[in-house]
C-alpha cells in the first residue's frame, strides 16, 4: 500500500489532499454520499467524504450529523470485505491515523478495505466541543465551572454523543457503503466502542481485534492505581534483570518515593517554568509506564530526577498539562466518561485499591474531581445491563500487553463467558497498544483471513523484541 507521489489536488473538508491513480479502483455505493480521493503523509491513497446520519438514531427522519470517513481500498480487486478500525480515547478522531493504520494493517489491506471514522463530536465529524481558553486542568471548581457554562450555551443535545449512539454510527457507515459482515479492530477505548457494537450488531460482525481493552463490567479508573503499581513493578523487574540495568539503578522504586516525598519545586521545560508537584511526578511516571519504548527509560529518568535533572522525567509532561488539552473540550469526552457504568468515578474504591501504589494519590484526585464536574454534565444515553451479556459466538481475539498500566490483563478477568468464541494473546512485555509489534500484526492478519481463532499460532507474542534499557 505504499505508492507513487500524487499528481493533482482537491480540498476535503477545508484540507487540501494530493490525489493519485491508487485509489480509482474503488467506488461508493451508488447513492451513496460523494467521496474524493485523498492522500495522508504524502503515500497513503484512499477515499474520504462523509456519511450523513441521524444526530438521534431513534429518530431516523430527524436532525442530521456528519461524520467522516476514510477508506483505504484493498489492493486485490475485489475486496473480500472491510476491517474496520476504532480509535482510542474516548474523543481521537480515527482518519488521523491513517497512515500508521496503513503501516500496521498492510497485510489485511490486501484483501479488505480499512475504513476509519471519526466517532461523532470529534475530528471531522461534527465536532462538538467547549470553547478554547485557559482551564486549569487540576482545579476541580475551575474544571466544574468551565463545564457548567459551556453544557448550558450547546445547540445540541449532549446526551446523544455516547459509545452507544458511535456504535449505531458504525452500523449506518456499514450500510450506507454497502458492505455485509465486517470485521472490526478497536484499540483502547477503541475496544469499549467495539464491544458495544458487537452487542448492538451481533449479524453484522464477522470477527473482532480487541486490543488493549477492558471488559464492560470493569471500572477502569476505580482500579488505575494497582495497575500503574503492577505494569511499574513489571517493568522494574526486567532491569533487575539485565545486569546492566541493576548495576545502575539498584533501588528505582526506593528513589521514586523519595522523589513523590519531596515538596513542589519549579523546573525548567523548553516551553517555560513549571511547578512539579508529587501528583505530577506519578502522573509521569505512569505516561512513561504506557509504552515499551517509553517505559525502558523509566529507571534512568527517575535516577536523574532524584540527582536534580528533570529533563528525562518530564517528556512525559504532554499529557499531565496544567490546562485541559483539546480532547478535555469534547463533549463526548464528558458525556462519555460521567455517564457509561466502565468509566465511574468512586474516591471511596479508588482510595481502598490503590493502597500502596505509588499512583494513589494522582487516581484519588482525578476520581474526585470528575465525581465533582459530572454533577454538571446531563446523563447521556446508555445500554441496560445488557453489557454483560454473551456475544453471538463472533470470533474474538483479545490482545494484552503483559506490562499495560491501562487496561492489563486482569481488566479481561471471566472473558471466556463474553466471548466463548474467543481467544487472549498475551504479548510479553508490551504496554498499552500491541500493534505496533510485527508478530502481532502477522496474528491480526491471520485471524482476520480465517475469521477463526483456530490454528493461530501466537508463539511469537511471548518473544517481541523490547527495546534495551538506558543505562548511559
């Protein structure tokens, strides 16, 4: 799926993309909404456009939205269906990836199609989201107050933009470019949204890739600490190890609790001087744990930190921000998160949990203050207990990473009953996110080819090259 450079140019919703002769071999469905080609990082070719479909899916004859869709074509012709692919999040738009869904999804894209859609609310699909300004992203009344006036001034009702209402997206794509069954991989939150349409779609799923999920019934931010402290311990545990890692950090978890012990002090970041405080340095620690790649600096940079040198330990700053980033001004990021059972808040289970976790502290405060800014955001539309509910036996491969602070293995604990047609696959000593990984990119190909868990031979995800530590 790599191709020649484009020749010409046309502009998809206010971008401009580089056409190329790769993507002329596919047509939507006729009647279907316009779609022009475009191309991502300069090699990617595909289609993109819009499908338009009900802001209410109870409602099919009321007010509209558009999403945005993606569609890199197969390379045989014709297509012997289409993978679907789910972002994480909740609020990353899917058609950002394209060119990594390329990378990583060649082999599937020989012979199937790889549509991405931006979840409603977010990216390109009718963004729906609070205004830009300066919200201090620790401040609980801040956050709450921010909130409150942004939810009273919408000309939309929020309670539409849930995982249930992306799932029925997802199933008016399916049709609307005329494809029958579909195969899906959902990364992340990406996995949620994929389950929930699995249980809403169940004949319209030919198999399914949950990478790096959790299971419906699990409260994932309730649990977060232990799970930080469990992927940490794991990661620390390989440098005791590698001889080299050992002898040059002999005790990291003793030197990270001296560094959470120490008060607030200012560091100088290439954009300014901020105040790290002991929240922030867990927060690091843990967005460091979420990656590998990322994760094999985590005994270096605590061991600079504690001598003085943040510089390490701070790349890892991105997502700690002192002010919400974009994602935090989605309307569904809110409506998501304060309303669906997977993504309550509970301070009491948080603080019980997390007992000894050098995590605690940083789960307590974001569990109390989303238990505060919810109070302001309407309950948005969301499944009965039906979550727990078996699948309809859709092959189901389910992927973990051995040392994944997010969603580990323990978050899938009692699997078999949800998917008695399913698989786990554990990749030894990976983070949040398999994919990148070539053996895992080989199964997911395999599985989907089959559309069968059966004569997979997973081998190779207890051997994935993991980066070397730095010790230097």
């Amino acid at each position: 799926m790599l191709l020649l450079a484009a020749v010409s140019a046309v502009t998809v919703a206010g971008v401009v993309v580089w056409l190329s002769t790769r993507s002329e071999g596919w047509r939507p469905p006729s009647g279907s909404p316009r779609f022009a080609s475009c191309t991502y990082g300069g090699y990617v070719d595909g289609w993109c456009g819009h499908v338009r479909v009900a802001l209410d899916p109870r409602k099919p004859h009321g007010r509209t939205i558009d999403l945005r869709v993606t569609v890199l074509p197969a390379t045989t012709k014709p297509a012997a269906g289409a993978l679907f692919y789910l972002e994480g999040g909740p609020g990353v738009p899917a058609t950002a990836s394209a060119v990594s869904v390329n990378d990583f999804f060649a082999q599937v894209g020989r012979t199937r199609d790889l549509v991405m859609i931006d979840q409603r609310g977010t990216g390109g699909s009718s963004r729906l989201a609070c205004p830009d300004r300066r919200v201090h992203a620790a401040d609980a009344g801040a956050v709450t107050g921010y909130l409150r006036a942004c939810f009273a001034k919408l000309d939309a009702d929020p309670r539409l933009y849930t995982t249930r209402a992306a799932a029925d997206d997802l199933e008016a794509v399916r049709r609307a470019l005329g494809y029958g069954k579909v195969d899906l991989y959902g990364v992340s939150y990406g996995a949620t949204l994929a389950q929930a349409y699995l249980r809403q779609y169940p004949r319209s799923a030919r198999s399914a890739v949950l990478d790096s999920g959790s299971l419906p019934a699990v409260r994932i931010y309730d649990v977060s600490a232990r799970n930080a402290e469990r992927a940490l311990a794991a990661e620390l545990a390989r440098c005791a190890a590698v001889r080299t890692c050992a002898r040059a950090y002999p005790h990291p978890r003793r030197q990270l609790e001296e560094l959470l012990a120490r008060p607030p002090r200012r560091v100088s970041l290439a954009t300014g001087t901020v105040l790290l405080r002991s929240n922030d340095i867990a927060w690091m620690v843990n967005a460091l744990s979420e990656t590998a790649e990322s994760a094999a600096v985590i005994p270096s940079a605590i061991d600079a930190a504690v001598h003085g040198d943040y510089t390490t330990l701070t790349t890892a700053y991105g997502p700690v921000s002192s002010n919400l980033d974009s994602r935090a001004r989605l309307i569904a990021y809110w409506e998501i998160l304060c309303s669906e059972p997977w993504a309550a808040f509970d301070p009491a289970t948080t603080a019980r949990d997390g007992t000894g976790s050098y995590f605690a502290r940083a789960a307590l405060g974001r569990a109390r203050l989303f238990r505060r800014a919810c109070r302001v955001v309407p309950k948005g539309f969301v499944p009965s207990a039906a979550a727990s509910r078996p699948v309809e036996r859709v092959p189901t491969l389910l992927l973990a990473g051995s040392a994944d602070p997010l969603d580990p293995v323990a978050n899938l604990r009692g699997w078999r009953r949800l998917f008695p047609n399913g698989r786990l696959v554990v990749v030894q000593g990976a983070g949040h996110g398999t994919i990148e990984y070539p053996c895992v990119q080989r199964l997911v190909a395999g599985f989907v080819a089959r559309g069968s868990t059966s004569q997979l031979n997973a081998a190779c995800a207890r051997h994935v090259a993991l980066p070397s530590f730095i010790t230097g």
